[in-house]
C-alpha cells in the first residue's frame, strides 16, 4: 500500500521523489512545447521580414528562396532552439530516473487497468454530459441575469457612487458568478486530477488516456442518438459547445465571449459531423448517400465502401474543425489564434480514422450480437405463443411422428416352419 501509516521510510521517499519527477516531466513537456511554438514564430518573423528585400536570381521567387533559406539550409542555431535542446536533454534524464526508481510489475499493471479505465473510459463519458449540462447551464444563467445586468448599468449611470457600496459590488459580483461557475467548475475534471495524482500517472499516460477518451466521449452521442433518433448530432454540439466556453473562458475571463465562441464552435462541429457518418449510430452522411446513392454494385462492395468513405470522412472532418476553430477564435475573443501546422492536421486525421474505424468495428460487432439474441428471444416467445393458443398441436405433432416412425419400420419376417417330409 502507498498510504503513509504502511510504507517504510525509504518507499516514502522514492513515492516522493517519483511524484516530483513526474511534476518536472509535466513541466519540461509543456516548456518543450512552448519553444517550438516560439521557434516557428521566430522564423516565420524572421522569413516575412527578410522575403521583401531580395530578388530571385534563379527562376524562383523571392519568398520561395527565402523559406528555403531560413526553415531549412540556415545553419545557425537561435538562442530558443538552444534552450529547446537542453529542455529535451533534460527531460530525457527525467524520463530514465523515473523509469528506474518504478520499474513494471503486476501491480503496476492492475494499476494501469484502474487508471485507464477511470480517465479512459468512465471520465470521458460523464465529461461529455457535464459538458452539455454545465453549457446548457450557463446560457441560462447570462439570459436570465441580461436584463438585471442592464438595469443595474444604469442604476450605475445615475448614482457613480453606487459602485463603491460594498453591498452593492458584492451583489453585483454574486450576479456574475451565476454564469462563470458553470464555466469554471468542472466535476470530472477534479476527479480526473485526484485520479491523476493517486496513480502517479506519467505523461505518457495521460496523454494515452486523453487520446482513448477522445474516442471515448462519442459514446454518450451514440446512446443519445439510439435512445430518441436525431438527437446525436444536437447533443454532440451542445456537449462540445460547453467544452469550448470552458476553454475560451479560462483564456479569457469573460463569460459573454466564451459564451459566444463555444456556441460557433459547437454549431460547426454539428455541421461538420453531418458530412460523412464516420460515428455509427448516428444519421447517415451527406458525402456518404452522394457517393454511395449513385454507385450499383454488391451489397458487400457497397458496404465496404461506405465504411471508407465514413472513416475517411470523419479524419477529414477533424481537419476541416482544425481550421475552422482558429477562424471562430479569431471572430470572438482572439485576432491572434494561430491555425495548425501541417503536421498538427495530419496528426488529427490520423486520430479521426482510427476513431471512427474502431467505433465502427465496436458498433458492427455489437449490433450483430444484438440481432442474434434477438432473434432467438423472438424465436422463443413465437414458440411460447403457439404453446398457449394451440396447446394441442405440439401434441399431436409427436403422436403423427411416432405413428409415421411405426409405419416406416420393416415388418419382422416370419420364420418358416420346418418341414416334415423325409
């Protein structure tokens, strides 16, 4: 056991020392990621300054030259890329002091289970509602506290000395938390930094956990969308309108601009979503019935070529939400926000398939045992039925098959009398 009152003196120490290592790995992860942010602006800086003031003495133009030259034959090393290289050396002795002071045993892999299956699985799921909820929440609190916000304005315009009223601004300040509350306090994730904390969890870990939980978080859609038709899709835009407030929110602090990029980035998402049926369950894709509504061929070549075009289309749809995002930042709350890099897109695609693929096999598998049980339940009752209604006819059946298995058998020959004569 890891409590305190159980452990020697010295496994209070290594827990100690693996719990800090795991906070500096945390740390020089996010470090390393903000220098090769700032690597990329500082060329790109660097490249839109310089491309002006050269002419192209080879064919090419004077901003082709330039990229070349300063992304990738410039040998010089900037000050940040040095500071990138020692942060990753240093991250890489972090790395193998962890690795050594806990190594694998079977109780770390039962351990994995339980962190898995909390921040993997059941995290996921539940966020995806809180989400929708808390959303749902805060739009409610800012309709219904707009007009008291209005009228305590002008309460303001009236009497200046009104805002210096302790009472007042504590009043006031109870009115605007109606709204950040929902957009601060998050349920599941305390719970996900508790599990986070009592397992130890690496970033290697965490970041398989956040990559499962992606695919994960589709559940509560699939459910929705089985339980009352046409009801995916609108869930699945409230729920990641309410995660894109909560995001914009804490960049931001102001309720109105958070409030209003999550509901953009929540009505693209539901309008992305509808253009292939990459997510089983829900309605069938726009570029889907194009393509398949005017192909003849098999049943089984039809099918599988609705599976690649939905799994192929839901990759498509993470990057085509890849760029939409920075656009809807930049209409709301940041002129600035960058778009993803090439690599970034690739990498969402990549994610977006092997989602949609696996919960596409899940689904497959899962209907395919549904209409198996089914089918013999119905089988069952149909026979329980006929029982009931005709409790006569199972019995005669038998008596007509004993009689056909009478009549069918050979008749025993008759043995021949002996004869008499001499």
């Amino acid at each position: 056991s890891r409590d305190d009152l159980d452990m020697s003196e010295a496994d209070k120490k290594k827990v100690s020392r693996g719990v800090t290592l795991s906070a500096v790995k945390d740390a020089l992860k996010t470090e390393i990621e903000r220098l090769e942010g700032d690597i990329r602006k500082e060329k790109a800086g660097t490249y839109r300054q310089a491309a002006p003031e050269v002419q192209s003495n080879a064919g090419y133009t004077a901003d082709r030259r330039w990229e070349h030259d300063i992304l990738y034959a410039n040998p010089s090393e900037s000050e940040l890329e040095k500071q990138l290289a020692q942060k990753k050396k240093e991250k890489e002795r972090a790395d193998a002091e962890y690795d050594a002071l806990f190594p694998g045993t079977a109780g770390d892999f039962w351990e994995a289970v339980g962190y898995s299956g909390e921040t993997a699985f059941l995290q996921p799921v539940l966020g995806a509602v809180e989400d929708a909820l808390r959303y749902l929440s805060a739009v409610g609190a800012q309709m219904s506290t707009s007009q008291l916000k209005a009228t305590m304005n002008i309460m303001e315009e009236n009497d200046p000395n009104l805002k210096e009223n302790a009472e007042y601004k504590e009043f006031k300040r109870t009115i605007e938390r109606l709204s950040e509350d929902q957009l601060t306090t998050s349920l599941v994730g305390q719970w996900r930094e508790a599990s986070d904390q009592r397992y130890y969890a690496t970033p290697q870990h965490k970041d398989t956990s956040d990559r499962i939980g992606g695919v994960m978080r589709m559940l509560p859609t699939i459910a929705a969308n089985v339980a009352a038709p046409g009801s995916g899709i609108p869930f699945m835009s409230t729920s990641a309108a309410g995660a894109a407030s909560r995001e914009a929110f804490v960049e931001t602090g102001d309720v109105s601009a958070a409030l209003s990029y999550g509901t953009a980035s929540g009505a693209a998402e539901g309008a992305i979503e509808s253009m292939a049926g990459g997510i089983p369950g829900l309605n069938e894709g726009q570029l889907t019935k194009l393509v398949i509504n005017n192909l003849s061929g098999t049943a089984r070549g039809r099918r599988a070529l609705s599976f690649l075009i939905d799994v192929t289309g839901e990759g498509g749809e993470e990057v085509v939400s890849g760029i939409v995002n920075p656009l809807l930042k930049r209409a709301t709350y940041d002129p600035s926000a960058e778009f993803p890099t090439l690599d970034e897109l690739g990498e969402q695609f990549t994610e977006g398939v092997i989602a949609s693929a696996a919960l596409q096999g899940a689904f497959s598998v899962g209907s395919k045992a549904v209409d198996i049980a089914s089918n013999r339940t119905q089988k069952s009752n149909l026979e329980r039925i006929d029982e009931i209604v005709f409790p006569n006819r199972k019995k005669a059946s038998v008596q007509t098959a004993e009689t056909v298995q009478t009549t069918t058998q050979p008749t025993p020959e008759t043995p021949a009398a002996p004869s008499l004569a001499p």
